[in-house]
C-alpha cells in the first residue's frame, strides 16, 4: 500500500503548467516537485521528474532526501 505521506516542496497552483510543476527562474524547465511516500515500514522520496530517493525508516532522513534533490 503506498501512501503519500507530505509534499515537500509544493508547486503554487495558480501555475499554468501544474501538471510538471512551475518553471523555475532561469528558464531551464520545470521545477522538482518532491513528496515522500510510505511502503509499509520504509518512507522514500519521490519527483515529478522520475526520481525516487532510496527506502528510509527514518521520515526525516527522506524529507531531507527530498530537499535535497528539489535544491531546497
């Protein structure tokens, strides 16, 4: 069972590209929009972008995970 835990860095949504995510300011593409999703005992990070985080017991472990991937 997944279960979406928190995002951790959400987009604004009165964005008109909410689906990927606002565009950050240089141009470069969409923004990284992180949450964390719980499996069972594990917590991992996951990205509008595709990426996920490993499998975490510790939350804040992954939050930072998270953090850190979004650049925030």
């Amino acid at each position: 069972m997944r279960n979406v835990i928190a995002d951790v860095a959400p987009a604004p949504s009165s964005s008109p590209t909410a689906d990927a995510g606002p565009a950050p300011a240089d141009g470069a593409g969409p923004a990284h929009r992180t949450s964390v999703v719980e499996r069972g005992a594990f917590i991992s990070a996951r990205c509008t972008c595709g990426w996920a985080g490993p499998a975490r017991r510790a939350r804040e472990r992954a939050r930072r995970d998270a953090r850190e991937h979004g650049g925030g």
